[in-house]
C-alpha cells in the first residue's frame, strides 16, 4: 500500500510540474526551464505534496476537504491550472485523460458517500 501512495503522490507532482512548466513557457514566455516565480511555486507545491497526509484518500488537491496552500500561493496555482488544465490534452494528453477519469471516479464516489 505505502508504494502505491508513493506512486500516487510522485505522479500527482509530475503532473503539477508539467502544469507550471506550460503556463510559465506560454505565459512568462521561457524557453528552458522555469522563471524564478514559477520555480518557486514549483517547489512550493511538490513540498505541500510531500506533507499531504490525505494522499491516500484523496485524488487530487481540488478534492481535498483541507487546502493546505498558504493564499498567495493558493492564487497562483489556481491561475495555472485555469490556463493550464485545458492545454494540458494537447501537450501532454494520457496524463490529462487518466486526470479526467480519476477526478470524474471521485466526484461518484463523494456523492455516493453522502
């Protein structure tokens, strides 16, 4: 159980990192790498990921009963996710279609278990 945890919260930050990685590339316009910003929200997230206690339960952040982010940073990642979440299918399309399937799975569930 504890490997599959690992998995789960090591593909979760890949995913937010490729998310970060598209929106400072499209918006910051960076041609290698992150721009200081991005890389420190980079860095921010993957530590809130490291700590999440819910990993087991929980699919992704935006499910989760607890939002651990402080606000400034929480303001962040939601810019890029609203950018990057739709973009996502056409540069890195499995990752976005299994993030579909995994986010629709937990919705059923958190309504079956009202």
């Amino acid at each position: 159980m504890r490997q599959n945890i690992e998995t789960k919260r090591e593909r979760e930050k890949k995913m937010v990192s490729q998310m970060i990685e598209l929106y400072c590339k499209k918006q910051h316009h960076t041609k290698v790498g992150l721009c200081a910003e991005c890389a420190e929200l980079d860095s921010y997230a993957r530590k809130r990921s490291d700590k999440c206690p819910f990993m087991e339960t929980k699919t992704f952040c935006s499910n989760c009963k607890v939002h651990c982010y402080n606000p400034i940073m929480s303001e962040k990642i939601r810019k890029v996710m609203r950018f990057s979440g739709p973009r996502m299918i056409f540069h890195h399309p499995f990752v976005a279609i299994r993030h579909v399937i995994e986010t629709k799975k937990e919705k059923r569930k958190l309504e079956n278990d009202k």
